[in-house]
C-alpha cells in the first residue's frame, strides 16, 4: 500500500481540525498536493474532496468555529479559511453533460466516481488524511513513477468533455512528462486541436502563459507546432527563438517570465503583436509590454543602460535577452533620473520655451553617451552644448 509521505503541510494543526470537523473517512487530499507530494515538489494549494453535500460541509465547519465561503457552491465547492491558508472542498461529483467548455454535473456517491471525471490519471490521487493511505483507480502512481501524462480512459472522450484539456495535457507534459509521449493522447490532441477556436480567448492566454513559466517549455511549444496544435491558437508564433531565449535566459541566470517568452514566440511588428495581446484579452500594461519587446533591434545590447533608462528595466531586460544579449549591466542598478531640469537651463540665459527642451534633450543625450556621469560632469555637457548655440 502506497501511502502519503509526512510533509509540512500535512502537518497543520489547522488541517487536523478541518478533517476532524468533517468526521471520519468524510474528505480525502486530492490532486496537485497528493501529486506534488509525492514527487518531493513543493505544494501551494490543497484540495480535498468529500461525500458530504456544501451544505452540510458548511455547517459542520461552522460549528467548529471554521469560518467558509460558498466559492463555487454550484459546482459544490466550499472554501475554508484556515491560519494555513485556503482549502478548497469539493462535493464527490460526476458529469451528467458536457459541451466542450462548461460541464453540468451531479453529486455523486462514490470515490471513483469523482476519481473518473478528472483528466489525467496522475490527477486523480486521493489521500487518506489519517491514515496517508492512497487511493488510486486508474493508475496514476504507475504513470507518476514512469512520467506518463495521460487521460483517464479515452482520450478522445476527454477532450471532447472539454477542449480545453489539449493545452492542459501539453502543460503537464512539459512540467511531468517525458519522452516519449503518449501516442493516443497526441494523436486526439492533434485530431481535435480545431475545437480550441470555441473556447474563450481568456481560458486559453491562461493555459498558455502558464505553460510558457515552466523552466523549460520549448521542447513542448515545438510538439505543440509539430502536431498543428499551435496554429489553432497563436498561428503567428514560431517556436525557434523561444528556445533560444530559454538558453540565454539559463546563461544570464535569469528567471523565466512567461510573458517575455511570449514575445520571443511572435514577430518583431509591435502593431501585430498588439493585435494578438488584444485577442488573448491581455491586460493593457500587458500589450504594452509585448509591444515594447516587438520594437526589438539587433543593437540593443550595445547600450543595455541607455535602453532601460529609455524603456523601463523589464523591458529593457526583454529586449536584451530577446537579442540574445546579456543583462549583467543592468543587475542591481536603479535607472538614474537626468541631474538636470529646465529651469537650470532658464537660469542660464535660455527663454522658456522650445529650445529649454532642445538644450535639455542635447545634454541627455550626452549624458547616456557617458554612461550617466554625475552632476558635476552633467554641469560641463550643459556648459559644451550652450557653447554650441
């Protein structure tokens, strides 16, 4: 019998007495902290799973002096605020009908039930949270030891449950799997990767982004490409330089940002690449930024200061590593303000108006030339360039 390795989070005072107040054999650990778990990975969030009904589950909490809240009371599921942070608890359901985007289902009765609707085998691990028995019905030890992603049961069936199970499939491959792949669920991900079209643009930037923040996405993104999976949602991207920047972002000791990563997928044509943040539904800050590393030139590493004075660091950083350029230059450094203002230069003769800025766009320009001189050297470029007027 597989049972849960001790952790810390298995360990909360708090997650006893939330047990405890649900009653014996009423909730089990289910998926990511199992499965992380058992890998030796951290675990961020804690699931549990539940024959009692969200009803009863807040009233049995309630009378513990736990406080919930209905988070997604339709679908059965109930939030616990615990001193640990949040457990979501989650009614044993089963799918009565399913469109490809939404699901309407029931309570169910039983474990496997609820085990049976889940994706990917190594999802559908519960724990015992007394005994750290694990309950597994479909093998997801097996594929956990060997690194197999795979559905449960037909892979066709599941994707058809729901489209967006083809991005999720690619991003547990790339985080958990390894090569080689399972045959049935790339054949069904290719064959239905046009059924992604129906889905909204927010769930799939989601998938996607998350998929790009993983240490190394680019061997996934050129399957992706390969089985016609990409084109269906980004049929600008081309997955080349992502795998280059990755290699220069592991050089510069960098740490992966998904939407740089992003960037290094689409053209250097800041309008279209706008055009696509607008489709993903990304934030303005967002677009913007992926608009910035779109207007990338191949001399950008020449001045890495210069640019992030000009840009702003992150993007002055994105550009750099796009180019393939290093960023040492701008570590630990705080992009300087100009020790100049106009009124020095009123001061010295000029009258306000347009040649206050252009004396002031002269010095600056001087002044990234030297690469940020004091003020002292800042009082000599304004002297060198009114000599010049």
């Amino acid at each position: 019998m597989t049972e849960l390795p001790p952790a810390d989070w298995t360990r909360r005072a708090d997650l006893a007495a939330l047990v405890a107040a649900l009653g014996p054999g009423q909730a089990r650990y289910v998926g990511g902290a199992v499965r992380d778990t058992l890998l030796g990975l951290p675990v961020k969030d804690i699931d549990m799973a539940t024959p009692l009904r969200p009803d009863a589950v807040m009233e049995q909490l309630a009378a513990a002096g736990i406080r919930t809240v209905p988070t997604g009371i339709e679908h059965g599921t109930v939030t616990a605020l615990l001193a640990g942070g949040p457990v979501e608890i989650t009614t044993l359901r089963r799918d009565v009908s399913t469109d490809g985007r939404r699901a309407t289902v029931a309570f169910a009765e039983a474990w496997h039930e609820d085990a049976a609707r889940r994706d990917f085998t190594i999802n559908a691990l519960y724990a015992d949270p007394d005994s750290g028995r694990i309950h597994d019905w479909f093998d997801g030890l097996a594929d956990l030891a060997g690194r197999r992603v795979r559905f449960i049961g037909a892979a066709r069936e599941r994707i058809r449950e729901d489209h967006l199970r083809i991005l999720r499939y690619f991003r547990f491959q790339a985080r958990f799997g390894t090569l080689p792949p399972d045959a049935e669920a790339e054949a069904a991900c290719a064959e239905l990767a046009p059924t992604l079209k129906g889905l909204s643009r927010e769930r799939v930037a989601m998938e996607l982004l998350n998929l790009l923040a993983l240490p190394d996405p680019a061997p996934t993104v050129q399957r992706m490409a390969d089985l016609g999976v990409l084109a269906v949602i980004l049929p600008e991207a081309d997955p080349a330089p992502l795998a280059r920047l990755t290699a220069t972002e592991r050089r510069e000791q960098v740490t992966p940002d998904p939407l740089r990563r992003l960037a290094a997928l689409l053209p250097a044509d800041p309008p279209l690449v706008d055009q696509v943040g607008a489709r993903l539904r990304l934030s303005t800050a967002q677009r913007k930024r992926l608009a910035t590393a779109a207007g990338r030139d191949p001399t950008d590493p020449a001045t890495p200061r210069a640019l992030a004075y000009r840009l702003g660091l992150t993007e002055a950083s994105d550009r750099l590593l796009l180019a393939g350029g290093s960023v040492a230059a701008l570590t630990g450094w705080d992009v300087p303000r100009l020790p100049l203002k106009g009124g020095d230069i009123v001061a010295r003769g000029i009258g306000a108006g347009p040649e206050v800025a252009r004396v002031l766009r002269a010095v600056e320009a001087r002044w990234l030339a030297e690469d940020f001189p004091g003020p002292e050297r800042v009082r000599d470029l304004l002297e060198a360039v009114l000599a010049t007027r």
